[in-house]
C-alpha cells in the first residue's frame, strides 16, 4: 500500500469512527427527555416503582456497572458521605442503578452502609431508555443476568413532573460529578 492510500485508508477510518462516536453521544439521554415508567428491584426493598417515588421529590440516579467495580464502588461511597446528608435536607431521592441482579447488589450496600436505594434494572429497561448500555462480553457472570450489558457511569436526575433537568454521561468512563454539582441542580428545581 503506498503512503498516499495508508493515509487515505486513515483518514476514512478515523471518519467512520467520529461518526460512531457522534452517533453515540447523539443517542444518549438528554435534559429534556422524560423519565421512563420502569419499575426497579432495590436490593433490600423489592420492586420500586420511579413514578411513585417524583411524586414525592426529584430522582438523582445514579448508573454503575456491578457492585464489586472498584470506580463506581468508590463513587457510591463518596455519595454517602458527601452528598446524601445534603439531599436529605431536600426532598430528592437517590437511587443508584446497576444491571447486576438484586442480591449481588445487596452487598455494596451493606459493604459502604449505603441509606439510599440500590436497584438493580435486570431487564435494562431504564438503561435502553437512556441508551446508556453498551455490550461487554462476559459481563454476564458477574451481573447475574442473561445479557452482558453495562451502563456508561451516568448521573440522571428528574424533575418531581418526570422531565429530565440534567444527564451528565461518562462514556470515556471518567469519574462521577461532583456531589456540589450534583446538589445544585436538586436545589435549582425547588
């Protein structure tokens, strides 16, 4: 192949793959977009269903990918101490949401004695609404589950009206917003 088709070869694939990129981030969720009504299993509670709980106060959601990840392990931690006892002076719920099936979530739980809910979307229900999901082979040892899907590292947080007032997705898997950043938006819909 001479330099001048290598480079073309290139150009036209870094191109296709741009496209990818754009076609991808063009799909996920958006502020704007309406909060899907799914019913959750929470590890310790059962079925919850997002509609009951915006009626009563805004839904900060959090998507990790399994209990045992060690990114979203820290992250659910550092929201427990850093962001929760500021959300419970608000009437927001935090829920964190993961593929992994309810009784392997039990035990990040009871690992960061987390207060808020920890719900497991098997069926990745709120995960294709959001299209948050993308396939990692052999994922589904560790999630328990049929399909060996994940979630990007999201924060979702809906409106007491169920619309979408914030969407802040890390596919590059970077680290979860600041909890500030986080509070902020809760308290901006008071």
């Amino acid at each position: 192949m001479t330099t001048a088709a290598h480079k073309a070869t290139v150009s036209r694939r870094l191109t296709q793959g741009d496209l990818d990129r754009d076609d991808i981030w063009d799909r996920l969720v958006k502020p704007g977009a309406r909060l899907p009504s799914v019913p959750l299993l929470e590890a310790d509670l059962g079925p919850i269903h997002l509609d009951r709980l915006r009626a009563t106060g805004p839904i900060v959601l959090v998507f990790f990918r399994y209990a045992t990840d060690e990114a979203s392990s820290a992250a659910l931690a550092d929201y427990e101490h850093r962001l929760m006892p500021a959300l419970a002076e608000t009437d927001a719920h935090l829920v964190a949401v993961s593929p992994q099936i309810p009784d392997r979530l039990a035990e990040i739980k009871r690992r960061h004695d987390l207060s808020y809910f920890v719900a497991s979307d098997p069926r990745h229900l709120l995960i294709d609404a959001f299209n948050l999901g993308f396939r990692q082979p052999g994922a589904e040892k560790i999630l328990g589950a049929k399909r060996s899907i994940l979630p990007f590292p999201a924060v979702v947080i809906a409106d007491r009206a169920g619309v979408i007032r914030y969407a802040d997705v890390r596919p590059d898997g970077a680290f979860y917003p600041e909890p500030s950043e986080i509070l902020a938006v809760v308290k901006s819909m008071a």
